[in-house]
C-alpha cells in the first residue's frame, strides 16, 4: 500500500489531535503521512450506542420476570449491556477490590450465556480500579487464548457494594481468524517509513465490523523509529500483512511560598497565589508548603526552590532553565515570592512553569474530593517551554507546552490549555485511552469543570487573544463524527448543557459540583464517549436499582438525546400521543375545506407507574383553522398502556383553507407539576400521490481523486406538472471503493439546494445506502434535475459510483369539497 502525503493544515485553525497514545492540543503540520482511521472505530461506536436495542418483549414484561434487563447488539445479537435486577446477587460489604475482583469473576464463569469467556479469558485493570463511597467501579480485558483483544472489555458498576449494571463487550462472538502467518512481516514493517530500527510489540486482536457479525484480525504491532528519530505505531496483519494503523508517536526525549499568577490567562491582572504543596529545599532536607503555601525552615537556613517539584507536579524546563529561588528573610518571615520576568505576557517562560506547577497541583487537589487513583500518588512530569509554538500534547506519560511566538502564546501561560492536557492523562491512567474522540472531549471537560466556561484556550491566538474552540455550540452524533479534535466536541458541548440545565435546577456552585462528580468518575469506567451516558446513569442513582431510574435520568437524557449520544427514555415523558380519530362532516375521516371536525386524541403512558389526571389544551397556528373546542381529558391511564381521551377536541376548518395545507397543531399535556407539549402535523385532505422510482442511466462511472463526479435523474411526467412539491423521498446508492473515509457525497435537488447525505468513515470497501430523506426533500420543488454528488478528497483510492436511485411521492392532495 503506498503512503498519501500529509496534506498541510492551516497552522493556526485549533483542532486537538490524537497519533495513538498521543494526544496533542492542536493538529501538528508536520506529520509526514496521513494517519488513517482506525478500522475498529466503527466497531465500537456501531456497538456502544447506535446498535442497541431492548431484549424482545415491552419493558413492563422484563420488569415483571426476576432478571436483568439486557441490551443486544443489533448486528450478532450479543448482550452488550445488564441492568436492573440480578437475582440471588447480594451486596458486598466493605471495600475490599479483592472481594468485588472475585465476585466479578465468579458470575462470569456462572453466566456463559451471557458473556461468551471465563474467568480464565479476563485480565483486571488495577488502574481502572474505582472503590469509592457510592460507587464501586471494575473493568476487565479480554484475552482469546494468549492473545489480547483491542478495546474488548468487561465493565462491572457497583452501588454501595450492590451490582447494578454491566457493560459487555467481550465480543466473544467474533470468529477468530487463525491461519498461517506472512513469513516476511517483519521484513515489511521495515518499508513502511524511512526507519532504523523496528520493535516488534505482540500479537493483538482488532475487532472488524461486518454485516451481520463481527471478526478478530490478528495482527503484529511493532514500534517503528525513523531515521529523524520520530516513533511510529504500525500494525500489520498477521495473516495477509495488510496495514490495520500507522501513526505518530511523538516522544519528545529533551526534555509562605507565593508567585504572581494569572487566574486563567496572560492577558488578566496577576494575583499572589500561593504555591501549594511544593517542595523547597532546606540545609540537608526538604520540607513541603501546605494547601495554602505555607513552610517552616530554621532561621539560620536559607530555604530555596530548585526547580518546581512537589507533591503532584514536577516542572521541567526542556532548556534546561528550570526556576531557581532563594527565599528571604523579613524579620520573622521567609519570603519565596516568584514575581513576574521581563518577557512580554504571553511569552514569559518563567512565569509559565509557574502557572503549570499551579493549575495542575489545583486540579489534583480538585479531583481527589471526588476520586482516587494511584497516579495521583506520583509526581506528573509536565515539560515546560518546548522548542516549537502553537501547540500542547500528552506523549504517554508527561504533558507539554510549548513556548511562544508572534502568533500564539506560551502554552504554559493559558490555564486551559494545562487542564485540557492533564485531562488526556487522567484518561490514560485509568484504563488507558481507548477512543480518541473522548479523550479530546474529556480534556475539554476539565477545562469547563475549572473554569466554568464554555471557551477553551483563550489568548492562544496573538494578537487578538481569540480562544480555539467554544463548547456552547450543539454538536450531535452522529452527524458531527470524523476528525477526533473536533469530534471530541460532541461530548464537550453536551456536558456543557449538561452543565447548563443544572444550573437552571440548582445555584452554580451545587450544579458545578454535580458536573465534577460525573465527569471525575465517569473515566474509570466509559471507554467510549458513547458510554458516557450509561455510567452517569450508576453515578447518579440514589437505590442501587437502575430499573425505577435515577434522581436526574430525565435530565441527563434530555441532555444526552439532544447530543445523539443517548436513546429517547419514554419514562421520561409525561405521555406520548399515539394517534387521532377524527369525526368530521362527511364521515370519511378526512379534514377538508367548509368541515367541522372533532378529534379525540390517544394517549400513551409509557412510565412504569400509574397516569393519574391528564389534561390536555390543543392550539393551531393555521390561518383559516378555528379552536373552538381546546381541553381534553383522560381517565387513569396504566402503566404501558393506552388510553383515547374522553373529550373531543373541535377545529372548524375555513372554505378558504386551501387543499393540501399541512400545518402544525400544539398539544399542551399536565399532570399535577408536569408538563410538556407536542407537535403533531395535520393535513386538509388525503394524499392521492403514488409514489415514484426515478433511476441514474450512465453507470457505473469512475470516482476520482480529489474530484468530484455527478450522477443524475430528470422528474418530469404528468404526475409532476410544475407546482407539485414532495410529499415523502427515498435515496438508494451503491459505491465500490477502497477507502470510503475519502468520500463525502450530496444530494442536489431541482432548486439547487443541496444537503450531504453521507461521510464516509475508516477503511470500507463499499456503500450501500438506502434511507428515507424525506426530511430533506419535503415541501420542496420536484421537477427538474435532481444530482448526486460524490466527491473524493484524497489520493491513492479509487472506486465506483454503481447505481443512484430517488423514490418521490408528490403532493397530490384531494378533497371532496
């Protein structure tokens, strides 16, 4: 396989990147080769959320049998996740790992049926070990034979000792492949960079997504230094030698107590801090300052800091230039007061290992109110003032800012940067980085949960001190997937109005606390942002049972819902209307021009517990429509049950309504304190449209690199005069390529308005693609050229647009009058 060529990014457009266990605080130009997708991506976000779907039976009928709630993968039908009621299970006492490991491991081996491995198949993950008051938290990786599995994990969620949910993805399903392996691996390892020496790391397991199933390629991941000293992550397969992932693995080998610190960036007033838990060095010893900067050395000493190290940070110069003061004596006093130097705000260096010593000690010291970890225990490296500008990154074990320049600022002098950066670290030491996404999402979230603000990296542009991204956008998936920079947004801005809706139910301070709880808790068991919302749910629950929901469920699915990154939980509504019957002049139960017409609506409850009281107000917003008659009312509804309402609503349609109007009628729904309204959309008249298959000539044609090919169908027949708009479409297409996350493609309609349809993603071969795009189309003109668009913006792959297909329904609305 020949290697693309890096294509430059604009230096300065802010977008965190991840090469691997890498993670940088902007896209790093200088990568010599592009760094493809890797293929189990899409495994896992098809598995964590998008493929869920409820054991057969409604939730009512699971409820009533004494077991577990399950979640099956849509694709291999496996038990991806169990909530709720675990029979004969009884809560563990005391918080002893060892007793929680071994029960763990004992229910696998006792429920095969379920995870597909025995206990002999797990390995635990001592750094994802969570024992904390409410909430007990264990994850196991998945070996097959000898060989580990990638990302394959068993997560077991405790509250207060009681086992309430566990997430699944062993993938025991997947069919092994195990053959006979390429002789020359290694050989091949060596032709894929200029390199100088190759390290072969083990054999791995990467799971593959197929139709219907899932597949284990074993592949050989090997260590790969160049000749420019740069480190790469390369992985081949073991049985055909394909490329599975290549990447950069930058590892960069060069590396009372007060200072005048900048709150949160170089542009702000400095203000005396004092310099927590840092250790100053005394004749033949070494004493640390408190929480509020405080020490005592002896009178005839001369205290004095040689280089900033303490008890969760240690600061590295990488010139070497690491921060030397000398305290001095006022009458009873040492003073250490680190002031300001002579550089310009957003260059000082000095100033800059000062502030990473600070806001790393401080979110430490933040974070361990609510978790522990045993890398809290040793000191983080953090290297200060790295020979480059305009970025930040994690390398595996130490985060790194970078100096200055007349475009950005040193990265050690923005609060954001520094929280963002230990943020990747946490993640990594908790089980490890498992989706790069989350992990540039995670540290985004540590910046909101310091400095309660939407805006990251402030002041990292100079002159204009202009911030690289804004969470307070709505960044949904899975419409906003690709890059990891800017889909890490995804889970940023959903835990801002996460943060947003708490603090219209609570004062700042209590929903800033809550949002910390979630966020410090949630990565020692969420490997994927699509997880986030199944742990927060453990996190959040108040009776060890997750089958009668948590104090905040409604809130966080809202939140979550909104985001794309959780399904709709229909307790959570007060009550759904099903359907309408309607009663109207002629009988035919059609709204038409000159009727009256009475609707009684049908009402769902879809809680598990007893509707009393529903009241319901109808409004239109329909010139010529008339609400004569707006309340209604309904009986007790049960649980899981449906239920017409008593009343009738009244409408008295105008002669002047013309035929075909659809327009929106609002129903208010209350019980008690709760309220929430729908929109239903109604029509005058029936749709006499049938609908219509209009299919591409001319195919197959070639897709291009870096352009863009155009296949096209014609609407015109009698069915379509000029004036009929679509009712309802249909888009059906086949693409053959050998790299589909080249591919975007978009559908042109009549008008020239245009929409993307499709982003491809990773390495799949093929596309078939076959939606309803009624959303898209509706209401808009039909006749004319309709053109779809692919285009492919990289080079090396090429493929086939096969077919184009659009099925239209017009608009063709008949009424009796």
């Amino acid at each position: 396989m020949k290697h693309r060529q890096q294509r430059r990014v604009v230096r300065f457009f802010f977008v965190f990147m991840l090469a691997t266990n890498v993670q940088a605080f902007v896209e790093d130009d200088r990568k010599p080769l592009i760094v493809r997708e890797r293929d189990d991506i899409v495994v896992r976000q098809n598995v964590i959320r998008t493929v869920y779907e409820m054991k057969k039976g409604d939730v009512s009928s699971l409820l009533s049998k004494d077991e577990p709630l399950m979640v099956r993968d849509r694709e291999s039908g496996a038990v991806r996740l169990l909530w709720g009621r675990f029979p004969g299970v009884k809560s563990i006492r005391g918080k002893n790992p060892k007793t929680f490991v071994n029960f763990a491991k004992k229910y696998i081996d006792e429920h095969q049926e379920w995870f597909g491995v025995e206990s002999k198949d797990v390995e635990e993950v001592t750094d994802a070990l969570y024992m904390g008051k409410t909430e007990q938290f264990i994850k196991f990786h998945i070996r097959r034979g000898n060989v580990p599995i990638q990302d394959a994990s068993i997560d077991f969620r405790f509250k207060k000792g009681k086992l309430v949910q566990i997430a699944n993805q062993s993938f025991s399903e997947a069919k092994s492949e195990d053959g006979e392996t390429v002789t020359d691996l290694d050989d091949r390892a060596l032709g894929y960079v200029d390199a100088q020496r190759v390290t072969p790391k083990g054999p791995v397991y990467r799971v593959i997504a197929e139709k219907g199933a899932y597949r284990l390629a074993q592949v050989m991941s090997y260590e790969v230094v160049a000749t420019d000293n740069r480190r790469y992550k390369l992985e081949l397969d073991m049985m055909t030698g394909k490329v599975h992932e290549l990447s950069n693995q930058f590892f960069y080998l060069r590396g009372e107590a007060k200072a005048d610190l900048y709150p949160r960036w170089y542009n702000q007033p400095m203000q005396a801090a004092p310099l927590s838990f840092l250790d100053i060095q005394t004749r033949g010893a070494s004493v640390r300052s408190t929480l509020e900067g405080l020490f005592s050395a002896p009178e005839n000493d001369q205290p004095k800091v040689d280089g900033l190290n303490g008890l969760y940070v240690s600061v590295k110069d990488i010139n070497g230039n690491d921060v030397q003061k000398q305290a001095t004596r006022e009458t009873d006093v040492w003073r250490l007061y680190a002031m300001k130097g002579g550089q310009s705000n957003w260059l000082d260096k000095s100033v800059a290992q000062h502030m990473i010593f600070d806001k790393v000690t401080e979110i430490v010291h933040y974070a361990k109110k609510f978790v522990d970890t045993p890398w809290f225990a040793r000191p983080l490296i953090a290297n200060a003032n790295l020979n480059s500008t305009c970025n930040a990154h994690w390398d595996g074990r130490t985060i790194n800012l970078y100096s200055g320049s007349n475009q950005c600022a040193n990265t050690g002098l923005i609060s954001d940067v520094i929280y963002h950066e230990w943020g990747h670290g946490l993640d990594a030491n908790t089980g490890g980085i498992e989706d790069g996404a989350f992990s540039e999402g995670y540290g985004d979230i540590m910046s909101l949960v310091m400095t309660r603000s939407h805006i990251l990296g402030i002041g990292f542009r100079v002159p204009d001190h202009s911030p690289v991204r804004d969470l307070e956008p709505d960044f949904v998936y899975p419409r906003d997937r690709g890059e990891v920079h800017s889909e890490g947004l995804i889970i940023g801005s959903t835990f801002w109005d996460l943060y947003e809706a708490l603090r219209e139910q609570y004062d700042d301070n209590r929903a800033i606390e809550m949002l910390s709880n979630f966020a410090f808790k949630m990565v020692f068991t969420a490997r994927s942002y699509l997880d986030v919302y199944d742990a927060l749910l453990v996190i959040d629950d108040n009776d060890q049972d997750l089958s009668n929901g948590t104090p905040h469920m409604c809130l966080l699915n809202e939140v979550f819902e909104k985001h794309g990154i959780a399904q709709h939980e229909v307790a959570c509504d007060l009550a759904a209307v099903e359907a309408w019957e309607v009663s109207d002049t002629d009988r035919d139960g059609v709204m038409e021009p000159g009727e009256e017409v009475d609707l009684r609506f049908i009402a769902r409850n879809a809680s598990n517990k007893t509707l009393e009281a529903l009241k319901g107000e109808l409004s239109v917003s329909q010139r010529g429509v008339v609400v004569e008659q707006a309340s209604l009312n309904w009986d007790s509804i049960p649980q899981a049950s449906s239920k017409p309402s008593r009343d009738q609503a009244r409408l008295q349609i105008g002669e002047d309504v013309r035929c075909g109007t659809i327009f929106p009628g609002k129903m208010k729904l209350s019980s008690g304190q709760r309220e929430i309204s729908i929109v239903k959309d109604f029509a005058i008249g029936r749709n006499q449209g049938t609908p219509q298959a209009f299919v591409a000539s001319g195919l197959p044609i070639p897709i291009v690199d870096h352009q863009t090919v155009i296949a096209k169908v014609r609407v015109q027949n009698d069915e379509w005069e000029d004036g009929v708009t679509v009712y309802n479409a249909a888009l059906k297409f086949d693409i053959r390529h050998s790299y589909v996350g080249d591919l975007t493609v978009h559908l042109r309609g009549p008008g020239g308005e245009s929409a993307q349809v499709f982003k491809g993603q990773g390495s799949g071969d093929d596309v078939h693609f076959d939606q309803d795009v009624t959303v898209l189309a509706k209401g808009k003109k039909a006749v004319g050229e309709w053109r779809l668009e692919v285009n492919d913006s990289a080079s090396q792959d090429q493929g086939y647009l096969d077919s184009f297909s659009l099925k239209l329904t017009p608009a063709r609305f008949l009424c009796n009058t």
